[in-house]
C-alpha cells in the first residue's frame, strides 16, 4: 500500500519532535509514507524541510495570505450577498470584533491544504494530511479505504477530526479544493437553520471553525465520516 503524508498549515514545535515519542516522526517512522509539506514560509518551515526531506513542497508568503483571504472573500460574498445579512461575518472575518475569535487561522490552513494537494501525484492508495505539531496518544491504523470516506479521530461533536484525517487520493483531492470549499461554506450560510445539524454548525460562533468547516465540505460533497479508535493532541 503506497501512503503520502501531507503536511499543512504553519510549521510548530519542529525542534521538539525528534524529542517526543508520539510525534508525526512516529507516524513516519511506521508508515514510511512519501511526505509533502505545504508550509508558511519561516525560519521554522525551513528547518521542518530539513527534517522530514519531503519528495516535494511549497513556501508560501504572508503576501499571498492576503491575496488568498481577499479572494475568499470575494468569492463567498459573492455567493451569499443580497440572500443573507453578511456584516456580522464580515466583521469577524476581518477581525473587527475584539470580543470574537478571528476566523483568519481556518483560512490560513486551506489555503496551505489547497495548495498541498497539488503536489500529491495519482498514484498514492491512501493520502493522510495533518500538520507538524501533532501528538499521537494513539497509533491510527491505517488501512485499505473507499472511495468518498474520511477517516479520522472518534471525537464527539467532530471535535479535532481536523487534525489528521484520510483518503483515497481521489477523496482527499475532491475535499482539499478551494472553490468547493467555498460554495460549501455559502451552501451552509443560505441553507442551514440555526439548531439543526449539519448545517447549523455554519453558524454563529462556530462559522468557519476548522473541524465545522471540514465536516461542512463533507457533507456538501457527500463525503461519509468513519470514525477511527485513537485520539490526537497539540505538542505545546
């Protein structure tokens, strides 16, 4: 079984892992997986490439952040003007309300899942995404997989499924697309109600929260979630 191991978002706590017996390094050292790194370029990003000596990877700068979250923007406004009242997600979304959590970290992280999944060829049986900074208090067993299901962590509530997730390579390439994140999002905003789920997890202070925005595409895509026996942490 051939596995590629992508790596996204910011590079964190990259001179603990070798340190730390249930770091990604553990993932690698088991699965042996061709890792790819979609990172923000940085001091620590670089020495992240050092360590894991990816088969390829990409850079990307604070300059382009802002490109990507104007475009985001952009297009989800777009999507959703004149249907719904946009200004309290706007507000948010520029981080206007001091008393409200910034949504910019979950568009920080697609744009880097979106730009990694470039990189995969169609030749891996599984692809597994998930980031530096990940404590492994369980071993995933990875496995064979379907088409058009994501295994992930059995959290309630689908708490942290985001952290690290898999799928056919098909799957996980359908999931990780930009544009369908963003019809999903405005899918949500025009059609969820506020207490029912899916949907309503678009909402209020959960709107465009990372594992409510994974599972939001999911289910725009009808991507089915198969809960796997093993937790995750953050390495602080």
């Amino acid at each position: 079984m051939k596995i590629a191991l992508l790596l996204a978002g910011q590079a964190r706590q990259i001179d603990k892992l070798p340190y730390h017996n249930r770091s990604v390094l553990r993932f690698i050292s088991q699965y042996k997986p061709d890792v790819y790194c979609s990172f923000w370029d940085s001091l620590e990003a670089r020495s992240a490439l050092q360590l894991f000596e990816p088969k390829s990877y990409i850079l990307s700068t604070e300059a382009e952040f802002q490109l990507d979250k104007q475009d985001w923007w952009d297009r989800w406004s777009k999507l959703v003007s004149g249907k719904t009242d946009i200004q309290h997600r706007r507000k948010r979304y520029w981080d206007e309300i001091p008393t409200l959590k910034s949504r910019e970290n979950t568009i920080r992280h697609w744009s880097r899942l979106t730009s990694g999944v470039h990189l995969l060829r169609p030749l891996y049986d599984v692809v597994v995404t998930s980031r530096t900074d990940i404590f492994l208090r369980h071993d995933p067993i990875i496995g064979a997989v379907e088409p058009m299901k994501l295994y992930a962590a059995n959290r309630s509530e689908w708490s942290m499924i985001d952290l690290l997730f898999w799928g056919t390579n098909e799957t996980i390439c359908k999931l990780l697309n930009w544009e369908r994140m963003i019809k999903a999002m405005a899918h949500a905003e025009l059609n969820g109600k506020y207490g029912r789920r899916p949907m309503a997890l678009a909402r209020d202070s959960r709107w465009l929260g990372p594992e409510n925005t994974l599972m939001l595409v999911m289910q725009y895509l009808g991507i089915e979630y198969v809960k796997q026996p093993f937790r995750t942490e953050i390495i602080r």
